[in-house]
C-alpha cells in the first residue's frame, strides 16, 4: 500500500472516531497514577507510550523510552512518520485493523469503551533502519458523553524475539470482566454484525434461554418448521455442531 493512501485513509478513520461536539482545545491533564495503573495492563517487554489525540492527529505525549526504542528524538515522532515506517507489506493490515477497531468500539457504550485495550501486531523501521516487530496496544482514556474517542494510550513494545514470522493479527481484550475476542479476522469484521439476521438473533436469544422450537414457534408467531430452519442456519452459518456449541460460539465471539 502506498504511504499517501495508508496516511490518508487513517486520519479519516481516527477522525470518524472523534467527531464529537465536545471540542477540546486544550491538552487533557493525566495524573501519572493514571499512566501507572493503565500501564500494568501492558507490560511484557521493552515499552513505550504515547497519548494519541485523535481530533488533532498529533500525540499529546510521549514517553522517554520511546527514543530508546525507536531511535528518534521524541520530537521528530508524528503519527505520520509512525505510518511513514511501517512495513510496506503491513500497512494495509494496520489499516484494516484501525478501520475494524473503530467500529467495534464506537459500537460500546461510552462506559465500555473503556474497559477493552485493542492489540495488534506490524513492523516498524527504526531509525537505524532496522524493522523489529511491536505488539501495539491501546486503550481510551478520553471520551465523549456520545462515546466519540477524543484520546487513547497506546502502548509500543518490541516482541522481534517472541513473534519472528506470521501475519499481523489483532484481539480486542476486555478488562473488569467484559468478554475478549481474539485473532479478528479483520477482512471481515466490517459484516461481522450482519452475519445474523435479526430473526435469527431473536430464535439465537431463546434458544440461550432453553426454550424449544415448539415454545419459540408460539413466541415469534410462527411455524415451527420455520423456527427449524433458522436453526439449521445458524448451524451453517456459525460452523457450530450443536446448539449448545452454537450457543457457546455465539455468546464468546459477541454474535449475541
């Protein structure tokens, strides 16, 4: 993918993200306690931090491991040179990701938007020119009443040694107690909530519930032969064996 196009299309996925009434002008003052209970969800190696603005396009802050790390001054780090090294063969990944991220958190509650960190994997070029693989994880710290995204963490941390090979992947992790869903498949996600009808989520519902076919027939007003054929696609279309592994599959991968 073409750096003009990758820079292009993420600033209006970020801006989407942030188009809200609630203009703020000026920089929103993190206590570092906050960074410190954030940054325990993230520690696994060798670590840096930024806060993303997103209506801005422009980190708000960046931590001093960040230099370390990369090899620039933090002055010379932009979004845009962030995306200006990424691998040319990740770049489209990392848009896509950025793109399905966005959904799937503008679809949350304002409330809990706050309770899931997104995880992704690209390389990156240093500034000596060599590229080393970073797990890129970030979580909103700044939003809106309209759940519009105004500021994130993100969090850098080289795992070169732990992920040599593959492709990018990326899972959305829920804190205090919300499900997780890992390795999205991201050239899907955009149809991933179509994937059901709303009938079908309505049999899905009380077929959780244990109710039968016969009882959902009388529910939903009608036949029973129809109440089974939805069920037999919901099979197809979950690749679930049972209605118990449908119900099971459904629930962890937030179909319901």
């Amino acid at each position: 993918m073409k750096l003009e196009l990758l820079s292009t299309e993420a600033t209006r996925i970020w801006k989407r993200a942030s188009d809200s009434e609630e203009r703020a002008t000026e920089l929103l003052q993190l206590e570092i306690d906050l960074y410190k209970k954030l940054l325990i969800f993230f520690q696994i190696g060798e670590s840096c931090h930024f806060v993303f603005n997103f209506q801005e396009v422009r980190f708000d802050f960046i931590s001093d491991e960040a230099t370390a790390m990369l090899g620039y001054a933090k002055d010379e780090l932009t979004p845009e040179l962030i995306m200006e090294n990424i691998h040319p063969d990740d770049r489209a990944s990392f848009l896509n990701c950025q793109d399905a991220s966005v959904n799937f958190v503008l679809g949350l509650s304002p409330v809990k938007q706050m309770k899931y960190k997104v995880r992704l994997d690209y390389r990156i070029k240093k500034k000596s020119g060599e590229y080393i693989r970073i797990m890129h994880q970030s979580v909103i710290i700044h939003n809106d009443n309209d759940g519009k995204i105004l500021r994130n963490l993100v969090v850098f941390t080289d795992i070169s040694e732990l992920k040599k090979n593959g492709k990018p992947v990326m899972s959305y992790i829920g804190m205090d107690g919300e499900p997780s869903y890992l390795n999205v498949d991201v050239q899907s996600s955009r149809e991933e909530s179509d994937l059901l009808s709303k009938r079908e989520k309505e049999i899905l519902y009380l077929l959780a519930e244990g109710k039968p076919s016969k009882e959902i027939a009388e529910l939903l007003h009608i036949s029973k032969h129809t109440v089974d054929s939805h069920r037999k696609n919901l099979l197809r279309k979950t690749g679930a064996a049972s209605s118990i592994e449908l119900i099971n599959k459904t629930i962890h991968e937030g179909l319901l």
